[in-house]
C-alpha cells in the first residue's frame, strides 16, 4: 500500500496581513454609531463651540490666529479618541473569546497587532481631515505649509494613542471600554493642554502637564504654526509614552494569548 504524502499546511502571506483584513475591520468598526460620533463629529463641534469667536477670528497667534491654534489642537483630541478607540476595539474581540481563537487560526500575532493599528490610524486621519475641513470653513487661518505639516504631525503622533488603545483593550475586559476611556482622554487633554493653554494655570501646572502624553503630541502639531516651545522635549515625550505603551501592549497581548 502507497503511503500518501501530507502537504505541509501553508502560512499566509504578511502572517495573514491584508487589504481585505483592513476592509473587512474598517466597515465593522464604522457600524458603531458611538465610534463614528465621538471620533469625527465630538472633535469638530468642540472646536466651533470654543474656537470661532469673533476675538478668536481677529486675534494672531504665530503664523495664524488663535481659532487655527483651537483647530489643531482639536484636531489633535480627534485623532487621540480616534486612535484610542481603534485600539481599544480588541476589548470587544477579547469579551468574545477571540484571543483564545486566535491561536488556532493562520492569522500571526504581530500581523493581528499591524491591522489593529493600520485601523486606527485610517480612523485617526479622517478625524484630522473632518476637522480641518470644517475649519477651513469656520475662519481658521493657517499659512498652506501649515496647513499640512500640522494635519500630518497631528495624524502621525496620535500613533501613541493607538498603542495607548491597544494596551487599554487588553488591560480592560469590557465592550464598553471608551466609556471608560473617554472620560480619562478628556483629562489628559485638558492636563496636557489641548483645551487652554498650561501656562495659565500656574508654573506648578504647566510643569506637571509636561509629564503627560497628551502634552508631547499637542506641542509637536501646534509647532508650524507657533514655532514656540521645547521641540526636542516635546519629542522624547513621544517617543518615551509610546514605549511605555507599546510595551505596555506586547505584554498584556502575550499574557493574554499564553492563556490556554
């Protein structure tokens, strides 16, 4: 009798990485009617509440006036509910008894990380356009390379909010993880001075607000239109709170896919 040989069992591509992955996590985190008000429409109406005034309009500040200064950092606080969010949707995935499935299917670890992240960085970067969009229209004045560099910093440094998100989802066990998070966003923001400038609070305040990760973010994206504070700071906050995250991620991700 002929032995039949078994073909080795093939990996996908990528550790199962794809654009149809991407599609497919994109549409089912869009159906979330809470995701799509609280990461695009929250942001901008914050910033015509706050930052269209008559004396906001007419007031200059660095290359722009102070509405384009509301405008980015609102732009900012969208793409961190943004990025926070797409993270934090492994909550749900987790409550559903997918980490323990996820070892039995061809999909990699590092490659269901990566999707993760590519959505949350898709949502993050419509946040930022709704926001500039509207603000285009609602007397933000910004010089054109402005215009740019500080949508693109406020996109790309959200990242940290991303792996801030991940972390979340892994360390909360809860489908209503940015009910939790929501709230602690707006705290962070308001220390790490998104809502009013730190400054105006006392010297004691705006040294402790340097500390939090919302700080680092808002400094770097406001700076082409400032170009005032401490770039270099500003920038290993950034890099120092997405380590901290990040690792913060890996760890509860692999503590959580050992669990037989």
């Amino acid at each position: 009798m002929t032995a039949v040989a078994i073909p080795d069992r093939t990996l996908p591509r990528f550790g199962g990485f794809s654009l149809g992955m991407i599609k497919l996590e994109l549409r089912r985190m869009l159906r979330n009617r809470r995701t799509v008000v609280f990461t695009f429409v929250l942001p901008a109406v914050f910033f015509l509440l706050f930052g269209t005034s008559g004396d906001y309009r007419t007031e200059r500040l660095g290359a722009g006036n102070v509405t384009g200064y509301v405008l980015v950092s609102m732009a900012v606080y969208g793409a961190m509910l943004a990025t926070t969010s797409g993270g934090a949707m492994v909550s749900v995935e987790r409550a559903a008894g997918w980490s323990r499935q996820l070892r039995l299917t061809p999909l990699s670890p590092v490659a269901y990380i990566a999707v993760k992240l590519v959505i949350a960085m898709i949502i993050g970067a419509v946040s930022v356009a709704v926001a500039f969009v509207v603000g285009a229209f609602s007397g933000a004045e910004l010089p054109a390379y402005a215009w740019v560099a500080c949508g693109l910093l406020a996109w790309v440094c959200a990242l940290v909010f991303a792996a801030f998100g991940l972390f979340m989802g892994y360390l909360l066990p809860s489908e209503n993880v940015m009910q939790i998070l929501g709230p602690v966003l707006a705290v962070l923001s308001f220390a790490g001075g998104l809502f009013a400038p730190v400054d105006q609070f006392g010297h004691t305040f705006a040294t402790i607000a340097k500390f939090t990760p919302v700080y680092g973010v808002g400094e770097i994206a406001r700076y082409p239109l400032t170009h005032t504070g401490n770039l270099w700071l500003s920038t290993l906050n950034v890099v120092v709170w997405a380590t901290v995250f990040s690792a913060g991620a890996m760890w509860r991700f692999r503590r959580d896919t050992a669990r037989g």
